[in-house]
C-alpha cells in the first residue's frame, strides 16, 4: 500500500526537542522531494520545510528555520524533521507530505501523498 | 513576499447549490496551483493539481480554473460530503482556507 507514516510526537516542555519520522512504504521514496507541513489547532496550513530527493538542497519557513532540521535516508525510505528550541505557537499536528514531480516549464504540481500526522504540544 | 489570498473564508450552502472559492496570488505563477479538501481531524485529500486537472478518483463536480494570479474552484452540486475545508497552494504557501458549512 502507498502510504506515509509519522511517528515521534508528543508532549514537550518549551526549550526542548523532539525527532519526528515519517515511514514511506509502497512507492520509491528515492524518486520524490519530501515535505512537512504543519497545523495548529483550529488553524490552517502552515508548510515548514522540504527536502530533495537526493538530500542536496533543504528549504525552510522563516518561523522554523535554525530551529528544525529536515532530513532523510533513502535506504531506509524515511524523512526526519529534528525540532529543537521548541516554544508554545509550535503546537500542532505535524504532516509529512510527497510533492509530485512537475517537469519541465512547470512552477509546481502538488502534494499528492499525506499522511495520517503527529500531535506535538509544547508546553510547561 | 509571496502571497496566496483566499476567499471567502468561510461559506454557507445548501446540497445542490453551486460553490466557488476564489485564491488570489500576489505574483504570476503560471498554472502551478492545488486545490485541496479537508475534513476534521483528517489530512488534506488532493482535489485539482495544475489548477484545472482533476485528480484521479476525484468526482467530477470538482472543477478547477485560471492561471497567472486568479484562480477558482467550483463545485457543482453541492453534495453532503462536500462540507469540509478547502484550501489552496502553490508549493510552499497555502491559502488561509475556505470553510463550506451548512445553511
């Protein structure tokens, strides 16, 4: 089955880390930039950072970046998002998401894969 | 810095009717814009990529236009499962969202 997967969430104190992960199964995850978008509670769509296929280039939104981190092995078809410095307006379900290759003269396609997300709530 | 604008933000409608959401962008980007539904407590399903291309297994009263900075979808017959929030991207900026509830 086509899918993805993501693990790692849960209750953290503001200051502190957390390591999501998001398991990719039936497709080869090799092929495909990876991204992970976020939502807080009773909020919209918030994408956060994306990774290429070959881990070449990482991309962030400014409320994340030197904060989080994007990551992922191939060989274990698995996409990493490391948060650290956690802080309160970082409280939300957390998806990791496959962006669909576009081609040539194509400003973007979309993100056709979810996954079921993981709850990560920063707080004292 | 760039900007998707949608609207409205929230939408009453009773089964049957016709419904359209319009997304603005603050720059030209050409036909690169997805349309997506979610439901409480659900992950966003991929509705329209390409701003008109209807996404396998998508029902067909699911339709997309525009190109450059104006763009739209519409339903055209409301049915009960409609009722969702629906929202707009273009890659790594997604519109505020459009909640369709019932009249």
């Amino acid at each position: 089955e086509v899918q993805l997967v993501e693990s790692g969430g849960g209750l953290v104190q503001p200051g502190g880390s957390l390591r999501l992960s998001c398991a990719a199964s039936g497709f080869i995850f090799s092929d495909y930039e990876m991204n992970w978008v976020r939502q807080a509670p009773g909020k919209g769509l918030e994408w956060i950072s994306e990774i290429t296929s070959d881990s070449e280039m990482e991309y962030y939104a400014e409320s994340v970046k030197g904060r989080f981190t994007i990551s992922r092995d191939n060989a274990k078809k698995l996409l990493y998002l490391q948060l650290n410095s956690l802080r309160p307006e970082d409280t939300a379900v957390y998806y990791c998401a496959r962006e669909r290759p576009c081609g040539d003269d194509c400003y973007f396609d979309a993100f056709d894969l979810w996954g079921r997300g993981t709850l990560v709530s920063v707080s004292s | 810095d760039f900007q998707m604008t949608q609207s409205p933000s929230t939408l009453s409608a009773s089964v049957g009717d016709r419904v359209t959401i319009t997304c603005r962008a603050s720059q030209s980007i050409s036909s690169g814009l997805a349309w997506y539904q979610q439901k409480p407590g659900k992950a966003p399903k991929l509705l329209i990529y390409k701003a008109s291309t209807l996404e396998s297994g998508v029902p067909s009263r699911f339709s997309g236009s525009g190109s450059g900075t104006e763009f739209t979808l519409t339903i055209s017959s409301l049915q009960p499962d409609d009722f969702a929030t629906y929202y707009c991207q273009q890659e790594w900026t997604f519109g505020q969202g459009t909640k369709v509830e019932i009249k």
